[in-house]
C-alpha cells in the first residue's frame, strides 16, 4: 500500500549516543548530584516514529542537565529505527512486535524472545526508577497533536501542567499488552510515579494541522514544562523560528480553554479521526 504522508523529516543520525554512562546503549542518565525526582524520557519506543529522536537530539546539542534530580534520555527500538528506508517507512515501526505491549511482568519475567523483549528488558530498570515518565510517538494519521494520560487522575493532572499539547486522551491502555506508560506504580493512583505519553502529530508531516510545527513540538513543550515543573535547566536556545513560536504559544492559549476529552473507549477511541497509530 503507498504511504498517504510524504517523509518531510529527516531521521536524525544517533550514532553518536550509542555510548551512554550507563552500560546500556542509547541510554544516557544525567545526575544533578542534588535531591530531586528521576525523569525519564524516551524516544523511539516505535521505531518509525522520529520526532521523538529529534527531541533528544536536540537536548543532547543543547548540553541539557538537570537542576534537581536526575534526567535518563533513552532511544528505545534503535533496531527497528535503524531500518528506516525513506521508500518503505512503515515496517520499521518494530521488529518481531510491538515494544510497547511487553510491559506486564508476566510478559518481561517470562519465556518468550523476541528483539522487542530483550531491549524492553535492558530498559526497564530504567522505567521502573523513574518517578516521571513521558513517552515519544507519532501517529499515522494527520492529527493534531495530543497527550494519551491513559485513565489516572495524576496523568490528567501532570499533563495539564505541563500544558503542551492541550488535548488530552484519557483510554483505557491496549487490548494487546501493557503499555509502558501504565506499567506497575505508573498505574497505582496511590503512588506518585507518573507516566505520560505524547503524540506528537503525523510521523512525517513537518507542519501539521493548524501550523503546528511538528519537529519543534517536544523542545517547545519540554521549555513549558521545565517551567512549571521546574526540574530541568534550561536549554540556552530555542529549537524553532520565533514565528513558529508564537504561532505556537496563540494555539496554546486557545487551546487550554478547551475541555478535556471525556474518558474513550479503549484503544479505537480517537479525538479527531481515525489514528492508527496504535500508541
Ligand atoms: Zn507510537
């Protein structure tokens, strides 16, 4: 089947963040050295969707480091990424199956193999340190960009904090297998442990719906919530132009006045059309 979405990005080369500090590949944690909570951010959990790498890329140029706590910035499926052919995109989304269906313990301590397996079980005491979590994707359908808070209080509440993108969809997970995002604590409405995933518009589409700048969407939303959240130091520059930005800041606004999303059903459930992304 022909690809509806010409590729208007370009895979950014992550070769250089092979060797993180962490004896893991492609996982890299920066330690304040003072008190703070551990926030994780992870790009590539599917590995055809890139706007995620671009985001990191763009903090590593930036020599990002955390005022508090400790940031660990992971490329999940560097495989499945790693065979990206610009004339073919969609099967790099995995390899064997789907990274983000392996989350259960059941799954993770069991007996099946597969390339999704082993690197979901190098990154999870990764995952399973992090008081905070944002996950990186992007959808095969034009869309506006959205946050998947699953079904918790706490992710309404973190997202809404960090107030980029403005929609919200609060699901029900995957009938397929668990999602990283409402793995263990994630998943506890007693624990603070919070995970959040963004969507971050159509894979490829460098400028989606309503002006929106997909390849500046993540360092743009990461400015804000440093700011409310007040973890992570600045990056000392922005990563788009200054008219992208403020077209950006004017649909924020609008968009906050916008009511959050009423509770879908299950995975089908999309806020504008159909996604098939799969999250
Ligand atoms: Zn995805």
């Amino acid at each position: 089947m022909p690809e509806r979405y010409p590729i208007e990005i370009t895979p950014p080369d992550i070769s250089r963040y092979r060797e993180g500090n962490t004896g893991v590949d492609y996982v890299h944690t920066l330690d304040s050295g003072k008190p703070g909570s551990s926030v994780m951010v992870q790009a590539l959990t599917h590995g055809n969707e890139f706007s995620g790498a671009i985001a990191l890329d763009y903090l590593f140029r930036q020599e990002v480091r955390p005022a508090r706590g400790k940031l660990t910035l992971a490329f999940a499926n560097i495989a499945a990424f790693a065979r990206f052919d610009p004339a073919k995109p969609s099967p790099s989304r995995y390899i064997d199956e789907d990274y983000n269906r392996v989350w259960a313990d059941g799954v993770l301590d069991g007996p099946r193999d597969s390339a999704e397996l082993r690197r979901a079980r190098e990154l999870r005491p990764f995952v399973d340190a992090a008081d905070y979590l944002l996950d990186l994707h992007s959808m095969s359908e034009a869309c506006r960009p959205i946050m998947v808070c699953g079904k918790s209080e706490k992710s309404v509440a973190l997202s809404r904090r960090m107030g980029v993108p403005a929609d919200l969809l609060l699901d029900t997970g995957h009938p397929a297998g668990l999602r990283m995002i409402e793995r263990g604590a994630f998943n506890d409405p007693q624990s603070p442990r919070t995970a959040i995933l963004i969507e971050t518009g159509q894979h490829w589409e460098k400028s989606g719906r309503g002006g929106y700048r997909h390849d500046a969407a993540v360092p743009d939303g990461y400015r804000r919530s440093r700011r409310r959240l007040g973890e992570i130091a600045a990056p000392p520059q922005a990563a788009c132009g200054s008219a992208a930005r403020a077209r950006y800041r004017s649909r924020g606004r609008k968009e906050r006045e916008l009511p959050v999303r009423a509770p879908m059903e299950g995975a089908r459930s999309r806020p504008e059309g159909r996604n098939a992304s799969g999250k």
